[in-house]
C-alpha cells in the first residue's frame, strides 16, 4: 500500500482501494482533478445547449417572420423558388448560426 502525504486515503498501484468507512477513497490530488473536470464538462455542456437554443429559438423564428414576409413566393406545398427569398433564408441561417457561437462560446 502506498501512502500519499498529506492523505490518510491509501492506494495501491494507483487502483482505488477501500478506507475506512467503506467508501472508494481518492487522493487529494486526483479528487480535485475529478472535480476540475466536472466543472469543466458541466460548462461545455451548458455551452452546447445555450448555443443550441439560440440557434434554434433565432433560425424558427426568422423563418416564421420570413414565411410571413413573402407569403407569396411560398408554393402550396412549402417550397419557395423565388431567389431572394432563399437568400433571405440563406441570411437568417448565417445570422442564427453566429449568434449561437457568439452565445455559446464564452460559456
């Protein structure tokens, strides 16, 4: 068994062991890396969805206000051919992507 200094928990090859009070025991160290990478995981996670949802909430929404901009240029079956609508569409997608990376990166 090795003992790390300034820890009571012992570990034997790096593998956890069992201390006292029957629960896995870390090493000061490696709790605190453990711990550092939840922060961290936690963080990326909320960044993903934040980006998500204002991609989403701006590109649905855009989209909608689009459909009823140029209501005409949309066929029966919801396929648009007029060229500046697609650009138009083409814009809002642009927009909504950037402003999800802006929102989703300094989280």
């Amino acid at each position: 068994m090795l003992k790390i200094a300034g820890s009571t928990d012992k570990v034997s090859c790096g593998i956890l062991s069992r201390a006292s009070g029957g629960r896995a025991a870390l090493p000061h160290y490696l709790a605190y890396l453990v711990t550092q990478l939840r922060t961290l995981m936690a963080k990326s996670i909320i960044s993903v969805v934040a980006g998500y949802a204002t991609w989403t909430v701006v590109f649905l929404g855009g989209s909608e206000g689009i459909r009823a901009a140029f209501s005409s240029a949309h066929m029966e079956d919801g396929s648009v051919t007029d060229l500046v609508t697609l650009l138009v569409y083409l814009a809002v997608s642009i927009l909504a992507s950037g402003l999800a990376g802006y929102v989703g990166a300094p989280l």
